[in-house]
C-alpha cells in the first residue's frame, strides 16, 4: 500500500490542504464582524502553519509575531487613554 496516488496534473496533497486553508482563511476574513474576530481568524491560520513549519522557522516567526501583537496591543490600550484623557 503506497497510499492515495494523485492524477497527473492535479496539485500535490498538501498544495491542495494550503489552498483549502487560504480559502478558509479569506472566508473567515469576510464573514468576520469584529477586529477581534479578523484577527482571530489570522492567528488560526498562522497557528496550523506554526504546527507544520521547521522548527527553526517556527521559532523565528512566532518570536516577531509576538513582538508585533505586544507592540499593537500597547498601542490599542495607549489609544483608549489617550481618547479618556481628552473626554476629560
């Protein structure tokens, strides 16, 4: 038992699961209401990815993924002060 064979020309398996992944992805992104629902759709997205990168690259893309929400979080509450503060 080799396994489940492709056709000639039809794209690998994991070409084909990518694919269904960026159209889950888009799916989601459109239906979504809330930033916090688009985002949450992008960190699902970025999650099944983390599980099937090299480990190397994983480490490296979740270390700037990190940095990058901390910052945008510091800069989400900063705007919620700032917006009180004026109101004041």
């Amino acid at each position: 038992m080799a396994g489940h064979r492709r056709r000639a020309g039809r794209p690998l398996l994991d070409q084909q699961r990518e694919q269904r992944r960026l159209a889950r992805l888009a799916d989601r992104l459109d239906t979504a209401r809330t930033h916090s629902e688009r985002v949450a759709a992008a960190c699902d997205y970025l999650r099944g990815g983390l599980k099937h990168a090299d480990p190397v690259v994983a480490e490296h893309v979740t270390t700037e993924v990190v940095d990058y929400l901390t910052a945008a979080g510091k800069r989400a509450f900063a705007s919620r002060r700032k917006k009180g503060a004026a109101a004041s």
